[in-house]
C-alpha cells in the first residue's frame, strides 16, 4: 500500500533543492525527493540528447507531453518545456508482481523546461522514494535512480 507519499511531497517542498556541481556546464541538485540537472545546453540539443540517452538506456517512452505546444493551444507563448513518461518494459513484472497499487507509480516522469537564461533544466522525482513505499520494491527503486542518474548524465555530456 502506498504510503508517506504525502509526507514526503512536503519534504520535497519544504526543503531546497542541494546543488553540486558535476563536470562541465551541468549542475546537480537534488533533494530526498527531488534531482534536478541545470545544463547550458541549448533546449532542442537536450531533448534530442535526451531521448537518445533513454533508448540507449532500454528505456521506452510511453509518452511526451509538449506543454509548450499546449499552452500555444490557448494563445499563449511559452519557452521549450516537454515531458517524458518512460519505463523499462521488463520491470513491469516485478512491479506487479509486488503489488498491483505500485503500478500507479509508474511510468516515471522526466520533466525537460528551458529556462529564461537558454540554459535547460531536467528534472524528475527518485522512484526509490515512489517504489519504496511498496514492500518489496524499495531495491528496485533504488536501481531506477541509478539509471535515471546515468541516462542524463550521459544525455548531457
């Protein structure tokens, strides 16, 4: 059963996001919650970086949400900014296998918005902290932030 997501929806909002930088132009900053990447790479370089780096990663995306082109849809200009909803189709199982309510936590969601200076932010919840509310999936949460960690890593090289 999914519990303490609400508690820890506070913790991301109540505590600030901890920078540290990493090589070149990329900034990390994460939370409990929270990572976040700042990148001076230009929007349209990350995303077409980006979705290399989840195919590269075995990751599917499921879905891709332009919130840009949305708020067009309703006269209004907005800077790049997408969504991903990606998973790994064979992790599935085990997910399921757990516990049918974990389902609701997945596919994750890869957030991608260009900011006011050019620079581009990527930024995503930890599955371990979704998965680890469900007995059984904290390991499996735990690998998931690793391998977010490395695909945007690599996609901001």
């Amino acid at each position: 059963m999914r519990r303490h997501r609400v508690g820890a929806l506070v913790v991301a909002l109540g505590a600030g996001l901890v920078p540290s930088t990493a090589s070149g132009q990329q900034e990390i900053k994460t939370n409990e919650v929270v990572v976040e990447y700042v990148s001076g790479l230009p929007y349209t370089q990350a995303v077409a970086k980006i979705e290399a780096a989840f195919k590269a990663g075995g990751l599917v995306v499921i879905g891709e949400p332009n919130y840009q082109m949305m708020q067009r849809m309703v006269g209004r200009e907005r800077r790049g900014a997408k969504a991903y909803f990606v998973f790994r189709p064979d992790l599935g199982t085990p997910v399921f296998d757990a516990d049918y309510n974990a389902a609701l936590e997945i596919p994750m969601k890869i957030l991608l918005y260009e900011r006011e200076d050019k620079k581009t932010t990527i930024r995503y919840f930890k599955p371990s902290v979704a998965l680890g509310n469900y007995k059984g999936l904290g390991d499996l949460g735990r690998s998931l932030d690793e391998l977010l960690q490395k695909v945007v890593s690599a996609a901001l090289r």
